[in-house]
C-alpha cells in the first residue's frame, strides 16, 4: 500500500494519525507501519493536562517527551494537543475559583508547557471542544469551569499565552461535531464564526481550526453537503488554515458482516475527504490511529453486538482496508 503521507505530500497535504507509543509494544508491526504512513502525529493523551500533572503545580514531560523524540528522529511533525480542555483537567485543579486565581492557574499551566515544548511542536491545539449549543447560552460556548470562573475571553487569554510562550507554533482551535449539517452542528458553525470575528477583530493570535471527524455511520447523509463546504469557505476566508485532526468512523449502526462493513466505513471516509479535500485551506489529515487494534471507538462507541469495531484505515495485522482506499483515493 503506498504510504499515505507520500499521496497527500503530492497535493501539499499532510496526512498522520494520533498516536500512543505503548502501542509499539503491543503490535510489533505497528511501528513500521507508523513511520511509513505518517509525517504528522498527535499524542493521543502524553501532553493532556491530567496525563502531565498528578499534583499541583507539579510536572512529568517524560512520556511527552519521549514522543517528541520519537517524531523527531522519525521526521514526523507534532501536533500539541491539547492545553485547555475541559475533559482532561486534572482532579486537583477546583472547579470553583477566583477570576484571579482561576487566570493564573490556566495561564501557568499554558506557560509551563508550552514553553518546555517551544520550537518543537507543529502547532498547538490551544483550545479543544469549547462549544456546546446545548449549554442553552446565546454564545453557544460550552459553560466550562474555566468560563464561569474567568469569563469568555478565557479563549482570548489562552491563545495570546501560547504565542507569548511558543511563538513559532501554529496556533489552532480544534473542535467537534462541526463536520455535520445537523441542528447542532450549524449552531457550531455559527457559534464559531461569531467568535473567530470577534478574536480577529481584537488580533488574537489564532492560525487555525481542527475538525475532529469523529463520524457517526448513521450520519452519513448528513456529511460533507453543500453547506459543510460553504462552511470551510467561512473559514478559509478568515485566513484560517483547517486540519482534520480526529477523524475516525463509527461503525456501531454498519453492518456485523466484515466485509460489507468495511465498505460502509470506507464510502463514509470517501464521501467526508472529498468534500473537504476540494477546500483548498484544508492542510492535513489526522486519523485517530491507524489500526483497529488500537481506536478509542472500541470503548467509546462500542457495538450492541459485541464485534470489534472497524473504524480506522488498517485492521489489526497492519493491512490495509477498504478505507485505507478510500483515503488514498481521495487525497
Ligand atoms: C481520547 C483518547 O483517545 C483517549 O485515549 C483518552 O482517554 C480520552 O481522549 N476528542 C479529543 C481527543 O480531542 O483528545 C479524545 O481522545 C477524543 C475526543
């Protein structure tokens, strides 16, 4: 199977995968497969605030650090993923703070990180999932411990820290759920676009939007339509540079039979990419991993009937699947 960060690196496009290096010991051919498919990664959980700090103040870069290594000696880019999220905030961080304290605990965290990282990463993920149109606020922003306790421009503050402390890296709000023309997603949409010209308008330090792609089989018909496209257009005529960062298919609603399954996933990941792929502002995808051996799906999305799902590009020796195809095909 040619690789396909060589496919994409003919359209000026990266292409990579998350990543975990325990992953390497478990399946001995996955390391292999890895390096010759990716020149992009993004540690799936090392560089989460809870994965780097157990105790106040206190920080373990090893495992990170280790990865960096890894993609650096491998010529693969990092993509820092991810300095505030509200799903991966260490136990010890209150969730009721001061304004004052609460700043100064999310600006230390992005300072101490981002600057042990600096000239290193790709980019950064400074921002992850802070919309949610069902949190019933106008604004469609998600109502997280870090709004309520510093405020909306806790955003804002985010993305300036990062720059001040890494400023080379491409600085990206990555979110979800944007890809699908639904109610929700087109309050996403919305939402976002109102907030990318307010932070423009006031020169905040943002470079780029993810699109996680975590795609539901049943949603297929509501995917990649034309106001998804006139959606990117928003987005690129903001100077926005766009990655999609997570995608992976959930294969929970598809058929048991293998076969007819994979061919399921792999017309969703056609159907997705093509679409996406003709906005020229659109610079790299990003799976969320490469094997079935190793998806969050299996825990997150698992099917009624017990099978293993299929959601990823190569199944679990390394070989490539029908959506390895479909990717291939439509970079
Ligand atoms: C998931 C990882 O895959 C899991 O291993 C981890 O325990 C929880 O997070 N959106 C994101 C990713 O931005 O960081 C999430 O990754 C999946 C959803």
């Amino acid at each position: 199977a040619a690789p396909l960060k060589q496919l994409a690196a003919q359209k000026g496009l990266m292409f990579g995968s998350s990543l975990a290096m325990k992953y390497f010991d478990q399946l001995s051919a996955y390391k292999q497969l890895f390096v010759s498919q990716c020149d992009i990664a993004t540690p799936e959980f090392q560089m989460k605030w809870n994965s780097l700090s157990r105790q106040p103040g206190v920080y373990d870069f090893a495992a990170a650090d280790q990865f960096v290594a890894f993609c650096v000696a491998n010529h693969i880019k990092v993509r820092g993923h991810t300095l505030v999220w509200h799903d991966s905030m260490p136990a010890w961080v209150p969730g009721q703070l001061s304004p004052t304290t609460a700043r100064a605990v999310m600006l230390d965290h992005i300072r101490v990180v981002a600057e042990h990282f600096a000239g290193k990463l790709y980019s950064w993920d400074v921002v992850n999932e802070v919309l949610d149109p069902g949190s019933q606020r106008p604004d469609g922003l998600r109502a997280s411990p870090w709004l309520k306790n510093i405020g909306v421009d806790y955003i804002e503050q985010a993305f300036r820290a990062t720059a001040a402390a890494d400023p080379k890296a491409l600085l990206v709000w990555n979110e979800n759920y944007l890809e699908v023309s639904n109610g929700f997603g087109d309050a996403k949409r919305k939402a976002m676009l109102i907030q990318l010209d307010t932070m423009l308008a006031r020169s905040v330090p943002i470079h780029g939007i993810g699109l996680e792609a975590h795609l539901r089989g049943d949603q297929a018909n509501v995917l990649g339509d034309a106001s998804y496209e006139v959606f990117l257009d928003e987005l690129a005529k903001r100077g926005m540079k766009i990655f999609i960062t997570e995608l992976d298919i959930q294969d929970a609603s598809f058929s048991a039979d293998f076969r007819m399954r994979d061919k399921e996933v792999a017309d969703v990941y056609g159907k997705f990419l093509t679409a996406s792929l003709r906005q020229p502002a659109v610079k790299g995808v990003v799976t969320w991993g490469l094997s079935d051996s190793f998806s969050w799906i299996s825990g997150y999305r698992p099917r009624k009937d017990g099978l293993p799902v299929r959601p990823l590009a190569f199944d679990v020796n390394c070989q490539p699947k029908p959506a390895y195809y479909a990717i291939a095909e439509s970079l």
